[in-house]
C-alpha cells in the first residue's frame, strides 16, 4: 500500500504473551500494509469482557479501519493481509468484514459457515469454501474488522463476556443498512475456534433479547438462534454445547 493508503488499526487482546508474540511476528513479515499495533493486556485479568477491552483500547487507535484479531491468528504469506485488506476498502456499504461467517440463508435450519481460511493444528478447512467477497448475515471473531466512522457510531455494548461481540456488531450494521461480508483470506486461525461454554449461551440469550424482534435468526459460526421459538432458546442451545463438549472430548484428545 502507498503511504496515501488508509492506517489501519489492528486490535488484539493478550492473555498468553508467547501467544502474542508469535502473531507479531507473523504481522511483521507483512509487506504493503500501513498499519498501527494495539495491544490490549489482560494477562492478569484486567478487563472482564471483550466489549470492555476493545472500547478501552480504541481510545488509543489513530486508524480510518479497526481490524479486531485473536492473537492466534496467523498470516500465510507475505501479501495475505494487504491483498485481504484491499477487498475491504473497495467496498462502499460495509458494516462489518471478516474472514469467517454465516450466510443469511439457512440450510435445513441451521446456519451456512463460508470461509477460506484453515483452522485448529494441523491445519484444516472448515465450513463452505468461497473464492469470492460474499455477503453474509454475521462474521466471526477471529479477526474483522469496521470504519473508526461505523464505531464512533455504534460502540461495543454493554453485555458482559467474551463471546459474540462481532455478531453483535453486525446485527447493528444490518440495522443501519449497512451489509457484512466475509473476504477471502490467506489466514490460519491456530485454535480450533470452539471457546463456548456457559457465558456463550447467556450472551446469545441477551443478543436474541435485544435484537430478535428484527431478525427471524441470528445465525453464528457455533450455532443458530431461533429468535421466535421461546423452547428453542431454552433447550437447543444448551444441547449444542454439551454436544460440542463431548465432540471435543472424544476428537481433540487424540
């Protein structure tokens, strides 16, 4: 990118410094990106949300782009984030893009992932492949990003923990009709990418209380969730992550 290119502010939240300093030096290896590093330290449990950390942490970002990144995240080659973040700046109505997410359409009622990036170790491809920018009704959190613009006008909420947070970010977009978008992407994101436990199935609860009058589903990388099914909500949640406990249980011990 030319020095006349947008300065992008890439956020990352640091519970395990090696962790994070594997990522930086996976950032540093990136060629043609104009880019500012914010590290948000939680080693020692200094924030108790996501939402909390990244509102904090944006008072120091000087960018025209936020990009939100899980420090495990990992770059394949030297262009993968400038090719990544070009697709981001040609669009015209963007809400939210990431690099992982969910179709607005369900498929035998359950949420369409559409990806191009690996997962877990060894790496592995998860979900629909795309080859192209597609539209999409939420993106994951591994890594996304906004304008500084979209977030001075919608921060990050309130609700407490770890989990959601850019699906709730986009569900703001959509209602601002703005659109989200996943982007092909030369990544690796080095955890398996199943972090729900309880806390999840609370803050999914809470997004469906403030946001499902406007949308029949809200359809995430981890589950769907039916916004106008009251049992639903009660029991298939909590289903689907004893479900996920024991997949992960019987699969990734091996």
């Amino acid at each position: 990118m030319s020095k006349d290119s947008p300065l992008f502010s890439i956020i990352t939240i640091v519970n395990k410094e090696k962790v994070y300093e594997d990522f930086k030096r996976s950032l540093e290896s990136q060629k043609e990106v104009n880019y500012e590093l914010v590290k948000i330290d939680n080693t020692h449990n200094q924030f108790f949300s996501a939402r909390e950390a990244y509102n904090d942490a944006i008072k120091k970002a000087n960018g025209d782009y936020l990009v939100f990144s899980h420090p495990d995240m990992r770059f394949l080659d030297q262009y993968a984030l400038r090719d990544f973040l070009n697709q981001v700046i040609q669009i015209r109505d963007l809400g939210i893009a990431g690099v992982s997410g969910c179709l607005f359409e369900l498929h035998h009622h359950k949420s369409t992932l559409v990806t191009s990036i690996v997962h877990g170790d060894p790496a592995h491809h998860f979900g629909q492949l795309i080859q192209e920018t597609t539209k999409a009704q939420t993106v994951d959190e591994c890594l996304f990003v906004m304008t500084k613009d979209f977030y001075k006008q919608h921060p990050f909420s309130d609700i407490k923990g770890w989990h959601m947070y850019a699906v709730e970010q986009c569900l703001m977009a959509l209602l601002d009709h703005k659109m989200n978008y996943v982007i092909p992407a030369r990544m690796w994101h080095y955890s398996t990418g199943f972090s729900e436990n309880w806390q999840y199935i609370q803050t999914g609860r809470e997004i469906v209380h403030r946001y499902g009058k406007q949308f029949s589903s809200i359809n995430t990388t981890i589950t769907t969730w039916n916004t106008k099914s009251k049992i639903n909500l009660l029991v298939i949640p909590p289903v689907k992550l004893l479900k996920h406990k024991i997949w992960r249980k019987f699969n990734l011990a091996k």
